[in-house]
C-alpha cells in the first residue's frame, strides 16, 4: 500500500500544481472513510477470516469476489453483462467446486 501512495503521489506532484490539493472538506471525509472502509477494514477482515477458516477456505471464498463484483455491476448500476463474462464466471465457479470438494 505505501509504494502505490508513493507512486500515485508522485503521479499528482508530477501533473498537477499544489494548490489542487485543496479541496471541499467533504472530499477528505469521503475519501478518509473510504481508505478506512474499502482498505484497512477489509485487511482486518482478511486476517480474522484466515485466522478462523484457514488460508485455503479464505483463497476459495476470495475468487469469488470478482464474481460477486460483475453481479453488483450488472444487477445495480445496469453494466452488461457479456458471454464471455458468463463463461468466465462459469469456469471461476467449476474451479472453486473442484478445488473445494478435495
């Protein structure tokens, strides 16, 4: 995580003037609590997860994220949802029976 906010804030001092930093102070809640939200808590929660089901349930349940992020994505904002990504969630949903049934 350090060496992406180092790459993004080297980004930003590279293409921007400073004085772009300042913003509404909404913007920093909203983008405080999405930090805290979206990265610290679901880091937490992976080690709580590995520490109670171990790493390999914990791997299992984790490849179906990007499964449930195309459901979200389809059902909720209206985003299509192609062949392709029925194939691919399809094979995603084969390998994580096999692999969970040894």
């Amino acid at each position: 995580m350090l060496a992406a906010t180092a790459a993004t804030g080297g980004h930003f001092l590279a293409t921007q003037p400073l004085a772009a930093l300042v913003q509404p102070w909404p913007v920093y809640a909203l983008g405080a609590a999405m930090g805290l939200l979206c990265t610290v808590l679901p880091v937490f929660a992976l080690s709580a997860a590995i520490r109670r089901i171990g790493s390999g349930q914990v791997a299992l349940v984790g490849m179906l994220g990007p499964l449930l992020t195309i459901v979200f994505a389809w059902l909720l904002l209206g985003e299509g949802f192609s062949t392709t990504q029925m194939v691919g969630c399809a094979l995603v949903i084969a390998g994580v029976a096999s692999v969970s049934r040894r």
